[in-house]
C-alpha cells in the first residue's frame, strides 16, 4: 500500500469515528432530542437513498430522536466498526453483513436483542434468519434483507442458441459452446472472488472449515474437486477467461448488463443495476436459476445480507433511541419500501406484498432462496475468504497451480483458527 494511500485511510478511519455518537456524545441536551449514529454500508448510489428517506419518515414520526446517516463503503466497514468499537466510538446502529455478527457478538460490541424492543416482531422473520443473527444463544442482530447467488442470465441469448438454464456444470460448459456458436459471445464469465467459489465447496459437500469438528477443509479432496470445476471455467469455447485485475467485479457486471456475456453468477444486490443495461430494458429478459450442482447433485451457495445490530458501548438512552429505530426500519412496511425502491429481498413473510412480490428479479430469487447454505456461528468465519482471495486470482491467471493455491490457503486459515486441524 502506497503512503499516501494508507495516510487517506487513517485520516478517514478517524473521521468516521468522530461521526459516531456511542454513548458519550456531549451534543444531547437533557431535555433536546437523543441523537444516534447509523452506519449504514448498503451501496451509496442505489442503495442509500432509500434509507435516507425512511430516517426522515422515523424523525418525523419519532420528534425525540435524530438519526445521523453515515454511508460507509462496505469492503471497508468491518475493519473500520471493530476499530471505533474497541476505542469505545461506535456507531449505535451498523448495517452489519451476516458475517460479522459472531466475531463482533464475542468480542461484546452487539448488543443482545432478545426481549427488546427491537426484536418486538420476532415471529414474523425467517427463523433461519433470526438464527443467522444469534451467536451462543443469543440474538445480536435484526434482519434487514436477505440474499444468496444465483445464475443470473439473458434469456433472449439463451433462447437464440436453444439452450435451457443449466442444471449442472458440466451442463453449463456445454450451454456456453452452443451460445458461442449461435450468438458470438461468451456463455460465461466467472469470478476469481472466494465468495462466488464458495458455491463449488457446497457442490461438493464441503466448505473452508468444519466448523464442528474443528477441522480444517480447504485443501480436502472435495474441495480440491469443487475448486478443479471453479477452475475448468476459466477456459473452453463460450467460457471467458478470468479477470484477475482490480476492477473484474465491474467488468463482469458490465460486459453482463450490456449484452456481451450471457451468464454470471451474482447476488440480488445487483438487480438495480442489471436493469439500468441494454441487455435488461425489458425486465422480463432477466433469467434466475439455482446455481449448477456438483457431483453431489445438490446445488448450494452461500447465504448473505445484512442486519442491523446496536453498539453494546451506548449508554442508556441511545440504546433505547436504537433499538426504537431498528424496530422501525425493519418493519413490514419499512423493508415493502426498501424491496420496491431497491429490488432487495425482505427477510419477514409480511413485507412480501403483491407489489413486491411482483417484481421479477425478488420473484426470480426468491425461487433460489431455497439452495442457500447459512455460515456457521464462527466468529473467524467470514475472514477465512482473506487468503482464498489473495491465492485464487493467481490460480486462476496461471501463476501458480491449485495445489499450491489451496496449500497456501490452508497454511493462512490455520492461522486464523489455530485450534483446528488439518
């Protein structure tokens, strides 16, 4: 990392805990308004406006409280919360990814929720979310919006080559030849991300750890055959090769959107935009399927989204702000308004109205809600995709083989489970 990079990042950690309140914000006046801080991490462009709107509706209809709305960017806000929480700077409220609750929950900077006022509405959530939410027994977070991957593709390329959605990856390589063929562009561009891998762990029954049995798992042989598939897609007819730069998540997304490839694997996070492409002005033309099995025949990809957890650092009164505010942006008629404005999937079966449910990218991925996998309750959990992340574009580029990759990999998760074994 370059100085002047790292200079940036310090000078903006430290702004952005000067914006949290926690409990020790001078600024609220005994007898004024309580005053709390939500970090929110959804996308700045897409995303935000909405929940911008919805603070306004909860002021409006809560004059004692005031919501400060800070926009930080998402790859950047787990290091940045565990930083202003250990210094007692936190935010009341994070938008905090699945991931995070139980590695934040143990180190005692989430609040539990159980029997307040923010989980009034328990009953009406997933339960496989709520238990998503909880760490040793406890419930740590409310559910916001849900997602997992999916094949997302253009069904008029799909159409014109005659082919159907695949139902495995040997299904899906013989899908992109015929498109190749038929229609001139690739069938499929993959990922080199560890998160969009994951789904190749699941096809083949294993995952990066077993968690139960404190094991080690990356570099088993399941794994090294769902990573053997995650590789064999980087080459052949209609399979574009992989895009190991800085900038491949946009170039994936960008050359999907407009036509250029038919299939990608991508989450719901995305459909706003998909539908901003040449490719999407009929919405209609967006496909949504499960992703392909492995040799398991069972298909599975990880289960994300977002809670919204409170700052266990909070004094009293900001707590109670907190948690008030959680009840309200997670309600029915909140998460209705934030699915239509932002195409996201509700994680209550209340806020599936007809309105919402009308929408064909929340219909079409909530058809795939089914083969989604939950992550352990492993506070290490999430960071376990760290040194996946540096390994696989090398792999993938051909600058290293997958033995080494994955051998490598192991080498860097033991040390971040040093209680596992190999």
């Amino acid at each position: 990392m370059r100085r002047g990079i790292a200079a940036t990042a310090l000078v903006a950690s430290f702004a952005l805990a000067a914006t949290a309140c926690g409990g020790s914000d001078s600024g609220d006046k005994a007898d004024g308004p309580v005053t709390i801080t939500w970090w929110d991490t959804s996308n700045a462009t897409n995303e935000a406006p909405t929940y911008q709107a919805l603070i306004k509706d909860f002021e409006a209809a809560n004059k004692n409280i005031k919501v400060k709305y800070v926009n930080v960017q998402f790859d950047q806000a787990q290091n940045k919360f565990d930083t202003a929480a250990g210094a007692s700077g936190a935010p009341d409220v994070l938008r905090s990814e699945v991931g995070w609750t139980p590695a934040f929950a143990k180190k005692g900077y989430f609040l539990p929720l159980d029997g307040t006022e923010a989980l009034a509405d328990q009953a009406k959530f997933k339960p496989n979310l709520i238990e998503q939410a909880k760490y040793d027994g406890k419930t740590y977070g409310v559910p916001l919006v849900t997602d997992t991957l999916a094949l997302v593709y253009n069904k008029q390329l799909f159409q014109k080559a005659g082919v159907e959605a695949p139902k495995t990856w040997d299904d899906l390589k013989k899908a992109a030849a015929t498109i190749k063929d038929k229609t001139g562009v690739d069938g499929y561009w993959g990922s080199t991300q560890a998160y969009y891998a994951q789904t190749f762990l699941y096809g083949e029954g294993t995952d990066t750890v077993d968690a139960a049995a404190k094991k080690i798992t990356v570099n088993s042989a399941a794994a090294k055959k769902g990573y053997g598939t995650w590789l064999s897609l980087f080459s052949g007819k209609g399979l574009h090769k992989a895009d190991t730069t800085a900038d491949a998540y946009a170039h994936i997304q960008d050359a999907f959107v407009n036509g250029k490839v038919a299939a990608i694997i991508q989450g719901p996070w995305e459909i706003t935009n998909f539908y901003k492409g040449s490719a999407f002005t009929d919405k209609a033309n967006l496909g949504i399927a499960t992703v392909p099995a492995g040799s398991t025949g069972k298909a599975g990809a990880p289960t994300g989204g977002h809670n919204l957890s409170v700052y266990a650092g909070s004094d009293a009164a900001h707590q109670k702000a907190a948690l008030k505010f959680v009840n309200f942006m997670t309600s029915a008629k909140s998460q209705a308004t934030i699915a239509l404005k932002n195409s996201t999937l509700p994680t209550r079966d209340d806020a599936y109205t007809d309105q919402v449910k009308a929408d064909p990218g929340i219909a079409g991925y909530g058809t795939v809600l089914a083969a989604a996998q939950p992550r352990p309750a492993l506070p290490e959990y999430s960071s376990l995709w760290g040194p996946l992340d540096t390994e696989l574009p090398k792999v993938a580029g051909g600058k290293e083989s997958l033995d080494k990759g994955l051998s490598n990999a192991e080498t860097a998760i033991a040390k971040l489970v040093p209680d596992f074994s190999k």
